[in-house]
C-alpha cells in the first residue's frame, strides 16, 4: 500500500465466521484496482475464539489487509472501532458473509466524485440461497427484504429519500462524518446472537438529522450469503421480534402497540397455516414484530423512559 492515504478504507465486523470471511476475502482479490486506486482493508475482530485473525493475516500478501481487535461485542462497536482506525477518506462497509462484485471500489469512487454533496451512498444487494429456500422466501414480497438483507431500488442512480437507508453489508460514507461527531450507535446492532439490529439505520438518521443526503449507487454490488438456517419459521420469528425491539429504539415506532393486535396477527397465522393461505407467514412475522415491540414497551415503562 502506498505511504499517502488510500483513496477508500473498507472495513469489515466479524465473530467467529472464519469460513464464510474466507470467502469474502478471495472475492476481494478480484477488484479491479485500475486508474490508480488505492484503498485498504480493516477486518475487525469483535472478540472472535476461531481463527478469525490468523484467517485475515493469511491474506496480506494478496491484499492491504490489517486486523483491529475490538474486545467489546457488538458489530456498532466493531464498525466504530473500524471507522477510528480508517485512512481513507471515503469508508465502504461490508459484512464478512457476502461476495463482493469485482467493480464494488470502482463504483463507490465514482460516486464520491460524482455526487460531492452527498455524505452516504448505497448499493444493489442480491440474494445468494445456500440451498432449497422455501416459496415464501421466494417470491420477492418486501415484506422479508429485510430479514432476507435484499436491497434494489432499481437501476438508476438517485437521491436516497429520508425514508431509504441503505443496508450493513453494502453501505458507504465520507470519513468526515465520523470526524464531525458520527457514530453508530452502540446500543443497537447485532451483539452475539441477539437479534436487535438498526445499527446502520442509526447512523444514516443521525446523518439524516444533520441535513446530510444519500445516493443510491446501483452498480455498487454485492451477493448476501442466505443459509437454509435462516430461511425457517425458527428464524423469521427470531428476526422479527427483534426487529420490533429495534423500532422501538430508533424511535422509527412511535405508536406502540397492543396484546389486542398482537393476537389478532397470532390467529391470522395460525388460520392461515391451517387452511394453507398464501402469505400466512408474513402474519406470523407481523406477530413476532409486535411481540417485540410489547416488550420494548415493557422495558421503556419499567425504566421510567418515554
């Protein structure tokens, strides 16, 4: 890597998916780093037993790569400690479960250059089944794009609304924000296997809050690995009830909700399940969701919280 500040940090949570990051990082060996690109790459280890670090490090005469160990869980701590060690002056954020396109870099310099105003930029996330999903998983109802990590706002480029944030595993941002004060917040995201997430989302609202704009960059591309594991009624209620717990947090649920409603879902699912209407399991979902926003609820009055 050249001496001078690398045009683009990326950076990169893991815990204890040595596998899966392998495969994250030979796709990152494909770049195309053509017309001077310079850039560097941060795996952050959030505290991870497996061979995570000797994984990363196996791979330094191939890449720019250097690991940050961030000993706290959580992927906000581990992007905020990713963000604290980066030189480039444009970050591009990536999990460690996806395949990125080879023109992922190119795409996101050009669209710093190009849109010089806008503070965040997002991408095209496809979905990548690791097996036989079942046809609910399938039939591209927006209601599981998140739980799914399925993001196309189409094939143009645009101006991101306030209503559209872009998702963790194809998201980037202009290091000044972190240098004026921005930080994920770290009392939301993924820590170990629980399932309040919102940690992207926090931060583009806080960037949103400050007048900052976003663009959608479709050609900045990326394949999100989706095992059978999550592709289960298991999973779906886990993802979900933490997803109403995340809501709550954001302040993005401002209306609460009620057992009354909550059970109604309950029944139409399980109506649903019996007679084999298409759809059942988005009630099901929808009944987690306000299962977990009871719960915030709960914890918000406990608390003496508003």
């Amino acid at each position: 890597m050249n001496d001078s500040a690398p045009d683009i940090t990326m950076i990169v949570p893991t815990w204890n998916r040595s596998g899966v990051l392998k495969e994250m990082l030979d796709s990152c060996c494909k770049f195309d780093v053509s017309n001077g690109l310079t850039w560097e790459l941060i795996v952050v280890d959030n505290n991870s037993t497996d061979d995570t670090r000797e994984v990363a490090e196996s791979y330094q005469d191939r890449l720019p790569v250097r690991v940050v160990h961030e000993p706290q869980q959580g992927v906000s701590r581990a992007r905020n400690a990713g963000f604290k060690a980066a030189l480039g002056e444009l970050i591009v954020c990536t999990d460690d479960d996806v395949v990125l396109d080879p023109n992922w870099l190119q795409a996101y310099r050009k669209a710093s250059h190009d849109y010089p105003d806008s503070m965040y930029f997002g991408g095209k996330i496809e979905t990548r089944f690791i097996g036989d999903p079942p046809e609910w998983a399938t039939t591209g109802d927006p209601f599981f794009n998140a739980m799914l990590v399925r993001f196309d706002l189409g094939p143009e480029p645009r101006r991101l609304s306030d209503k559209e944030q872009p998702f963790g595993p194809n998201m980037a941002i202009r290091r000044r924000a972190f240098r004026e004060g921005a930080r994920f917040n770290e009392n939301l995201g993924r820590v170990g296997t629980s399932h309040v997430r919102g940690c992207e989302t926090s931060i583009f609202l806080e960037l949103q809050e400050r007048g900052d704009t976003g663009y959608w960059i479709p050609d900045a591309w990326v394949g999100h690995r989706v095992p059978m594991e999550n592709c289960n009624l298991r999973y779906l209620w886990k993802f979900y009830y933490g997803q109403g717990q995340t809501l709550m947090r954001l302040g993005m649920w401002k209306h609460g909700t009620s057992w009354r409603v909550t059970w109604r879902y309950l029944r139409r699912a399980i109506t649903g399940a019996l007679l084999r209407r298409p759809g059942w399991q988005i009630q099901f979902g929808n009944w987690a969701l306000h299962l977990g926003v009871e719960k915030e609820q709960r914890r918000i009055r406990r608390e003496g919280g508003n």
